[in-house]
C-alpha cells in the first residue's frame, strides 16, 4: 500500500470539529490546548509521534489528553510548564512504548524534571533531547548529574542539549560566546564522563538548529497533519 503524507496549513477556527483517526504523525505550533485536545481525541489511539510548541498553558490538560489517547506513542516533543509536572508524571507512567522525549523550556522547574524522568521513564525510553537558554545550563548541571546518577543501571541514552539563547546577560558589552564558553566546557566534561561510564552512548551539544527526532530511524508516514 502506497503511503501518503498529508499536510494542512489552515486557520486554527477551523480545526474545531475536524476528525483525523487514522492520524499518526502530529506537529502543532501556537495553537490553542483546546484545538488539539479536540484532535487528539478524534485520533483513535493511533498517533505515534507529536510535536506540539507554544500551546497555551492549561495546567496539563493537554498532557492529559496525550497520555489518555495515545497509548502507542513513541516520541513526544512538548513545551513545558511548571503546570504541567503532575500530568507529566502520569504520562511516564502510561504511554510505555516510549522511546524519545524532547522538552523545550517555556517555564520549568528542571530539577524537579530530572526527578520525574529519574523515576518514572519507561524502560524503553532513551533518547533525551533538552532546549533551554543558556542560563538555565549554567546553573542546573548538579540536577542534570543526579539525573544521569540514576541512569547507570539502564540501556545507554543518545542525548542532545540545545542552547537557545543568552538570558540575563542581554545587557553585556562581552560578546555572548565568551560568556557561553566556560559553563559550555563544564556541560562537555560532564557528558564526556558520563559516555566513558557508559550512561551516554552518544552526545551532541548545539544550538537551535537540531531537526525534530533526528535518531528516529528512517520510517514512512501514514498520515502527517502540521498545523
């Protein structure tokens, strides 16, 4: 059978009652919780990658959704918020087939989320793809080694640390870079020495050019809905 791959680009007023069952792949950008809990819903438990970034903050429904509709999920890329964390916690705990997770800062607690990925991610989960602001890895890299601590029993994880900008040194005569360079070695020295134990098989450290899933095996669509 023939795949095909399906793209829409249309006003988010119209998404309203739209029913995609056989939908597989989800990729949303800006649109309301309320339009894709609506899809999410309507996908008859087929969807086995979403990407959704800049949803409104809804204090997890969306997870909710996810997790109660999803059950063959796979990779999952979400913008989180600190509302969230509950949701998230029982999404661990139910979509069991997943393998890669990306989590792109909105406002996130990341200590607590390096507890709940510690804790609760499936056995098959093990590739981890991190974006936030600079920022946030300088300060945060003894809750990323906790997380790391408690992997040393499972299968090695692929890794990705996205650096997506320079919060709090706006105002700074000294190029950006400079500023970047000496948290940037820590991070380094940190995953280096983390493959050598054998918790990371494979790292890469960058900016926000980094494809969605790029470790994903090469697979053929079904069905692609990009809103």
């Amino acid at each position: 059978m023939n795949s095909v791959v399906c793209f829409f680009k249309i006003n988010e007023n119209h998404l309203e009652k739209v029913s995609l069952p056989h939908l597989k792949f989800l990729k949303a950008k800006s649109i309301s919780s309320n339009i894709l809990t609506n899809i999410i819903e309507n996908t008859k438990g087929y969807l086995i990658e979403i990407t959704i970034l800049h949803q409104t903050e809804d204090d997890g429904k969306l997870i909710q959704k996810i997790y109660q509709n999803c059950p063959k999920l796979n990779y999952l890329k979400l913008s989180l918020y600190n509302s969230d964390i509950s949701e998230f916690q029982n999404l661990l705990k139910s979509c069991q087939f997943l393998i890669g997770i990306e989590i792109v800062d909105v406002s996130v607690e990341w200590k607590e989320l390096f507890d709940v990925l510690a804790k609760l991610s499936p056995i098959s989960l093990f590739k981890f793809k991190f974006s936030a602001e600079y920022f946030i890895w300088e300060h945060k890299l003894e809750s990323l080694k906790s997380f790391l601590d408690t992997w040393k029993d499972r299968p090695s994880m692929l890794l990705q640390i996205s650096i997506t900008g320079l919060r709090g040194f706006a105002s700074c005569r000294i190029p950006w870079q400079h500023h970047q360079q000496e948290p940037r070695q820590r991070l380094e020295a940190l995953l280096r020495r983390y493959r050598t134990y054998g918790v990371i098989k494979r790292y890469e450290i960058g900016g926000i050019d980094f494809e969605d899933f790029e470790w994903i095996q090469k697979r053929t669509p079904t069905y692609t809905l990009i809103v």
